[in-house]
C-alpha cells in the first residue's frame, strides 16, 4: 500500500512540475501532455517513442505521434525524462525524476537494456575530477556486450533477425 501511496505522490510531483514548466515556457499545459507524463512514470524500462505512441493509443489516449514526440523533448528539457541513444539505435527514453544515477548494460543481439549502480563509478568519478580539478557534474556509462540469453541462443545456433546495436566507437578504458 506504501508503494502505491509513494507512486501517487510522485506522480504529483512531477506533474506539479511539469505545470511549472510549460506555464513559465508560456506552453499549454494540455491533457494529453499530462497523461503522457503520467503514462511514463507509470512504466519501469527503457521505452522509445514509438512504441510509447503505439502504447498509449491501445489504451485508448487521443494523441498524436507528433504530441508524444514533442512531449518527449519537453519533458527532457524540464529533467523529468532522460533521453539515451544507445548505439545507433532509436533513442530510448527513461524516468529520471526521484531516480538515483544509474548506468546500463546493452545487448548488442536483441537491444536488451539492463540498469546497475556500482558506487565504485562514483569513487572514480570523484578521483578524475580531483586529479583533473574537474567539477564533474554527471556521467553517462553504457557497457555493450551479449546478454546470456542471446549467448545460449547463439550456442545453439539460433539467429535474430532484429537490428544490432551498434557497438561504441573505440575509446580510453576499451
């Protein structure tokens, strides 16, 4: 009961704002924008627009592709919703309001995103930035790899015919 309670209350939250936001931008604060809003804080994954789109419309919301789109951008904007591109795939979108920092790990066979949250990354972002005097203010870590689902399949010799995610351009630390 707690947990609703608290997922209710957080719902509030940002919705509160989002209000703020569209209000300060001189943007009108619509329906559809808000239920956009309440729909992805409802959810617990990585999601695209489109199927965000594809989502809303089997529940029976009256919006556009281009509302869910442009919701999207002003949602990011107001730090309610992180955007990801992982690979050259779609970019992928997340809650990020009330969520502590995380980083992923991406299969490069079926796309499949996985979050964790090491805090040895924040002891080495606290050493680069005293080594560098560098006020690090945020990070973005993403891992490509095979998950171990896509591992088996490849074993027994079974083939995706889904689109690879791009591994990353070779770096420090590959």
């Amino acid at each position: 009961m707690a947990a609703i309670r608290n997922e209710e209350e957080l719902i509030r939250q940002v919705l509160n704002i989002f209000s703020g936001h569209l209000e300060r931008g001189g943007l009108r604060r619509t329906p559809e924008r808000f239920a956009i809003l309440e729909e992805i804080y409802r959810r617990n994954d990585h999601f695209d627009a489109e199927a965000l789109y594809i989502h809303m419309k089997n529940r029976n919301y009256r919006v556009s592709r281009a509302t869910v789109y442009n919701t999207l951008e002003l949602l990011v904007s107001c730090d309610l919703v992180k955007k990801h591109q992982f690979g050259k795939n779609l970019a992928q979108y997340e809650k990020s309001f009330g969520y502590k920092q995380h980083d992923h790990a991406i299969c490069g066979n079926c796309g499949k995103v996985v979050e964790f949250c090491d805090p040895r990354v924040q002891q080495i972002k606290d050493m680069v930035g005293e080594l560098l005097n560098f006020q690090i203010t945020h990070h973005s870590l993403n891992l490509y790899g095979i998950c171990g689902n896509c591992r088996k399949e490849i074993e027994m010799g079974i083939v995706r015919n889904q689109a690879k995610v791009a591994v990353d351009e070779p770096g420090w630390g590959d």
